[in-house]
C-alpha cells in the first residue's frame, strides 16, 4: 500500500504540473494590443514555471516575444548578460517611453482649454470690430477742423 500511495502522489503532485518543458518559454509571445509593461510581468510569472531553461535561452525568447521594435534594437545593440539585467533595460525603455509620452500629452492642451483660446481669440476680433465701427460713427457725425485756430481767431476779430 505505500509503494502504491508512493507512485499515486509522485505521478499526480501538483507542483508536477506547474513544472513546465523550457520549450514552453518560446510560446510566450507578447499579445497584439497588449501594453509592453503587461507583456513583462506575464513573461516574469510564466517563465519562472519553466525550469531547466539556461539564461541565454530566457533572453532569447523574451527579445522573440515582444513586439516593440525599438525595444528589440536596443536589447540587440548590447545583448544582456543576465535575465535581470535585461529586464532592468526593458523596464528602465518602457520608463522612458512612458516619460516622452506624458511630455507629448502635456504639451497639447485639452479639448476645453483649446476652445477656451479660440473664444478669446474671437472676442478680440470682434473688439477690434467694434472699435472700428465706433471711429467710423465719430467721424461721420463731425466735421474735420479745416482751420487752424489763429485763422479761427483772425476770424472772430
């Protein structure tokens, strides 16, 4: 009975089938629409089931399985040495990225401060319109001064 008990628990143990071939590491691709960031932890969680794959073989199928292409050319101009290492580099690009796009984000304004401008813009046009028509009603109301005024005074005498 425990040879039997034995063999029944070595066969169907749980931690047996967490255990996974490191061919497996090749099928974790990053997902089209997936962020980059997501494709990193679920490398980190699925990859560390899998073992008896070297660490050469780990960078290898991580640089396979991420789609950005600037991400692949930096990992492929220094190949890391070690799976921390490159992940170090690929969280420290993703930091970046997300840095750049947050500066490009800040430099456009909102939608709401974008008509908040534009309705200034046509409040100061439309003063300059009014000024303009106001001086036009002065000076059809009342005529130039055609004399000066000693001639005025010349005049009074």
């Amino acid at each position: 009975y425990g040879d039997l008990t034995k063999a029944f628990l070595a066969n169907f143990l749980q931690q047996k089938k967490c255990i996974k071939d490191p061919v497996e590491i090749h099928h974790i691709k990053q997902r089209e629409g997936n962020p980059h960031n997501i494709f990193l932890k679920r490398f980190k969680a699925e990859s560390r089931h899998v073992k008896g794959a070297p660490e050469c073989m780990r960078i290898f199928e991580f640089m396979h399985g991420i789609t950005n292409p600037e991400l692949i050319k930096r990992l492929h101009d220094n190949i890391p040495k070690s799976v921390d290492e490159m992940m170090r580099v690929a969280t420290t690009f993703l930091r970046g990225e997300v840095a750049a796009s947050n500066q490009v984000r800040k430099k456009t304004l909102p939608a709401w401060k974008q008509q908040e401008a534009r309705r200034k813009q046509n409040f100061e046009r439309r003063r300059d319109f009014r000024n303009q028509q106001r001086s036009e009603r002065r000076h059809d109301k009342f005529t130039l001064l055609t004399k000066s005024p000693k001639e005025v005074l010349a005049l009074d005498k």
